[in-house]
C-alpha cells in the first residue's frame, strides 16, 4: 500500500500526516526505493510505476481535470484525495477501509446525522414529485446559499443514473422505469457537511466504465442534450456527480449492487468549495 503525493507542498503534508491525531499507521516514511516500508509516501513522479490499483493511494493537489486525463487515465488508481483541508483524515479512512477489506462507512467516517431523511423509490415517476418534499425540509444555515440547488442536482443525478443505468446513454428520461427492488435513497447532515446517499441492488458498476466515464466528460464537457433533458441523459451524468460533489464515494458489493455517495463539506463561501479538489474513491467489499 502507497501514498503518492501529487503536490509540491511534499514536506509540510509529510509532516501533517505523522503527527495527525487520527493517524492510523505508526510509521510513515519519506523512501524513494518501492521495496521499503508497509506504507510509503511518494513524489508524483513515480506515479506511472503505481502497481496497486485496489491500495494505493494518490493524493493530488491539481485541478479534477487534470486528475482524470493526465494521472488515472494513465495509471488508473481507486483511491483518489483531492488536497483539502481534510486530506489527512480521507487518507486515515482510506486505508483502514482498505485494510479491512470493506466498504466505507459513513456512519463511522461522515459521522452521526443532526437531520436525516430516507425514501424508496420503486418508480421514476416518484423521484420529482418526494425528492422536492425530502429536499424543501432540509436546514442548509452551515452551507453557501446555492447549496441547496447543487443537493437538489446532485440527487436527482444519482437517482437518475440508478433508475436507467441499464439503459443508453441517449434514453428517453421522460418515460417511467418501474424497479422491482427499490432505489434506497438517504440524506444526512451534520457539522462535517451534506451527505447524498443512493443504494441500487438491481446492478452494479465496474471501475473502468466509471473512470471511461469521467474521461469522456472532460474531453467533451458540454453535453449535447435535448431540451429538459438531465445531464446524465446525454451520458455525462457521472462526471456531473464528481464535478459538483467534494467527495465521490462508490461501495460495490458482490450480488448487492452499488451504494454511491456524495458529500459536500459544510462551507459558508461558494468560492471556497468550487477551489476544493474533488476525491474519488472506489470500494469493492468481499463482505
């Protein structure tokens, strides 16, 4: 298992990382010889030498674009930090998530919810009409005043893509999709932020079509939609998902489907949360 730093602040994040409260390794040490140490931090220029997909870790200081097209495109990696000021604590879940071998847990990460609100949606039809009750309800006084347009996005996006992920990319989303198992939405809030979470047992969803994804997103960008059509509808709803949460978490378990989870940290300034660089993370639970 490796952390690879993508930044030039190398020394000072060296220094955070071994005297963080919430460290979960004793020792983390500066090597630059790939046969030392459990857990090694690296320059970036060792990137394209990465051989764990699954464990290491690449934290990066650049912009998300750069992130997908000019590091995982190359070296593709599950565990992707964006430099925050919470980074120490994303690698700390990171690994013991890793070593567990489990899914990321947001009761034990995200942490206990002050207001919490839960649906299951059987039909697309449902989504419009519930989410603007669940939504209408929530209290965003420790967010920017567009936070609650950005949430409102953010889950009819995952909803979306839950419902016609077995469909094309160009499906007609005006028509009703009716699910035998149900589309488990959740939403919670605390001090730490906004969490948007969306389980679908009727699939999952492999790690190359997710970052093949992202790529196509942020060679095309603009999406070419018909009128009153998501973005998700004209193919790009994953790198919508990524680009407007500051977290993007995905827990795939064996025959139980996807968990997908959003977090957008408590901020006050719009400014500050479109600075901060998106996290990426992929799970794949044996348990």
């Amino acid at each position: 298992m490796k952390i690879y730093l993508n930044t030039p602040e190398i020394p000072e994040l060296m220094t955070e990382l071994d005297n963080h409260p919430s460290k979960t390794v004793e020792n983390i040490e500066w090597v630059n010889d790939t046969s030392q140490a459990d857990i090694r931090i690296y320059d970036h220029s060792l990137w394209r030498d990465a051989k764990g997909l699954e464990t290491d870790i690449l934290v990066s200081g650049m912009n998300d674009e750069f992130n997908i097209l000019k590091l995982l495109a190359e070296k593709p990696c599950y565990n992707l930090i964006g430099k925050n000021d919470n980074y120490v604590r994303e690698i700390n879940q990171v690994i013991r998530t890793v070593k567990d071998k489990n899914n990321w847990n947001s009761s034990l990460f995200f942490g206990e919810y002050i207001n919490s609100y839960n649906f299951s949606f059987n039909s697309s039809c449902e989504v419009k009409k519930e989410l603007n009750n669940i939504l209408d309800n929530i209290n965003y006084e420790k967010n920017f005043k567009s936070s609650v347009d950005i949430v409102r996005l953010l889950s009819n996006e995952l909803l979306m893509n839950a419902f016609y992920h077995n469909k094309s990319a160009t499906a007609d989303r005006t028509s009703n999709v009716l699910l035998e198992k149900p589309v488990i939405f959740e939403l919670g809030l605390n001090n730490q932020g906004i969490l948007i979470k969306v389980t679908d047992t009727n699939g999952g969803i492999q790690f190359e079509k997710l970052l093949d994804s992202l790529i196509r997103g942020f060679k095309e960008k603009t999406p070419r939609k018909k009128e009153g059509e998501s973005a998700g509808g004209a193919g790009l709803g994953l790198y919508f998902i990524f680009k407007m949460a500051n977290q993007t978490i995905l827990n795939v378990t064996k025959d139980k489907g996807t968990e997908i989870i959003c977090v957008v940290d408590a901020n006050k300034r719009y400014k500050e949360y479109m600075a901060r660089v998106s996290s990426l993370l992929f799970f794949r639970s044996i348990k």
